[in-house]
C-alpha cells in the first residue's frame, strides 16, 4: 500500500508538470492561413475595400483568363488566346481577369469609380501613387492593398495585390483559378506601389501619340524608361531647357520630369503649350 505522504507526492508532481507544459497554439499564424483576407493592421479603408473585392472574386471560384476585366466597365469577362501560352486555349470560353484586370476590379469596388484601367504598367506608374517601394526594401514597408509588380522599368508583366503577412491576392497564369499565394521576392520582382484614391497632387497633363518613350536623362540619347502605349494621364514636376528635339513636325527644347516614372519626356508629346503653363523650372 502506497503511504498518504507518497500519493500526495505523486499528485504535486503531476500538477507541476500540467503547469510548465508548453500551451498548444490556438491557431495558425496569418501568414499560413489560406484564406484570402487582410492580414495586416495599418491599410487605409479603400485598401482594405480593394482586398475584401479582391477576395471574394477569390472565394467565387473565378477563373484567369488572359486579357479578361479589360471590358468597357470593371469586371469579369471572358479572356482571348495567348499565342505564346498553350494553356490559355479555354480562355476564351472562362469568364475571369488576368492579373491587371483584377486590380482594375478591386480598386474600381473600393473607390466608386475606374481608378487603374490598364496594364501592369500602367497601374504601377499611376499618376494615383501615394509611394512607392523600390525591391530592395522587401515586404517590411508594406500594407495590404498595395500592388506588387514584377518585370522590368520597360515591361511590368504581372502584378498582384497584398494582403499582409507576406501574402498576396493574384490572378496568375491561364489555368488557374484566383489565389492567394506567397509573395515572390526573387526573380524579377521590381517593386511595389500604394495608390491614393482620393485627390491627386501635382501638375496633370496628357501624352498623344503612341509608344512615346521616357528617358533616364533629358536626351533623346539616354536610357529609354517607359513608353506610354497611347494617351496618358502624367504628374509633371518640373521642366527645363535642355536637347532641342524636332518629331511630327515641332520643335522644342523643354523637357519635362515625372517623377511617377523618375524619368523625362520631350514636351512635344505633352498636350499644351511649348512650354508648360504653370509648371515651375527644374532644379537639377
């Protein structure tokens, strides 16, 4: 028989033990939920609307299809063939959004109206930018809602949405469905921006013309930056004097700088006068 003074042992030890052993986890943290959700505190309300549009076109089961959401009004709409990728063959019977389509659809539901019709890079220089978050600085800066896009300054060929927690909303390649995925920060990833949904600051002018490029200096020697595709929205914040250029029929030696694409264009291709109204003297 056990004495009084052994069990009453046994009962202390076993308690203590109950008592110092580690707590199950109550659940997994965000980063690993699959859910397509907010993840993270500190994003405006209209983000945090983009994510939750986003996110339910997610739940819904829709498709990517290639060139889908690019109809005359945000929303989904039935892709076209990809001559490059095989896989998009059922595109053109799959009502979806490719990747820049679906951004056009959150942000058009968070703010009432169609903020970034177009393609991923046109998205990613918006003349909406609030910031933006050059690769090298990583996830740390970064709020749900912002858009992250990869390729280079001449060619962003994809982007997606972020939810937080290293997370991200995407309408990624002909067939799949949405997702949520990890963020890719290797390969090509380029950067990220935030958009602002309300008034714009700045100077705002538009392009003409088709495949008009920026250049990294005031030159039509240097780097080429970006080609605008066709009119354009632009935030110019300065102008100066600099290479005389002479296309479709005008001179000029006014260059403007925009600061959205960190590079210049040749005022000729700018709607107004020669030398911009309103528009201070470049600086530097």
């Amino acid at each position: 028989m056990l004495r009084r003074s052994s069990v009453l042992g046994t009962l202390i030890a076993l308690l203590a033990l109950l008592l110092c052993a580690p707590s199950a986890p109550a659940s997994a943290p965000a980063a690993a939920d699959g859910s397509c959700r907010v993840l993270a505190p500190g994003a405006s309300a209209a983000a945090e609307r983009a994510v939750a549009a986003a996110c339910e076109q997610v739940a819904a089961g829709i498709w990517y299809t290639w060139g889908g959401g690019h109809g005359p009004q945000p929303g989904a709409t039935y892709g076209q063939v990809d001559p490059t990728d095989p896989a998009s063959e059922h595109d053109p019977e799959r009502l979806g959004f490719d990747c820049s389509g679906l951004i056009r659809y959150a942000y058009a539901q968070a703010a009432g109206s169609d903020l970034l019709d177009g393609t991923a890079s046109a998205q990613y220089y918006t003349h909406r930018a609030a910031e933006r978050f050059t690769a090298d600085r990583g996830l740390a800066p970064l709020l749900p809602g912002d858009l992250l896009v990869w390729g280079t300054s001449q060619d962003l060929h994809h982007i997606a949405l972020y939810l937080g927690a290293g997370r991200m909303a995407e309408a990624r390649q002909s067939g799949t469905k949405l997702m949520v995925s990890d963020v890719r920060l290797g390969g090509d990833y380029y950067g990220a921006v935030r958009v602002n949904t309300g008034p714009v600051t700045g100077s705002l002018f538009r392009t003409w013309g088709t495949g008009v490029w920026t250049k990294a200096l005031p030159s039509t020697a240097a780097a080429r930056v970006y080609a605008f595709p066709g009119p354009t929205t632009i935030r110019v914040q300065c102008q100066k004097h600099a290479e005389t250029v002479t296309s479709d029929g005008y001179t000029n030696d006014a260059w403007s700088y925009l600061p959205d694409y960190r590079a210049w264009v040749t005022n000729i291709y700018i709607q107004g006068p020669a030398w911009l109204d309103g528009v201070p003297t470049c600086t530097f």
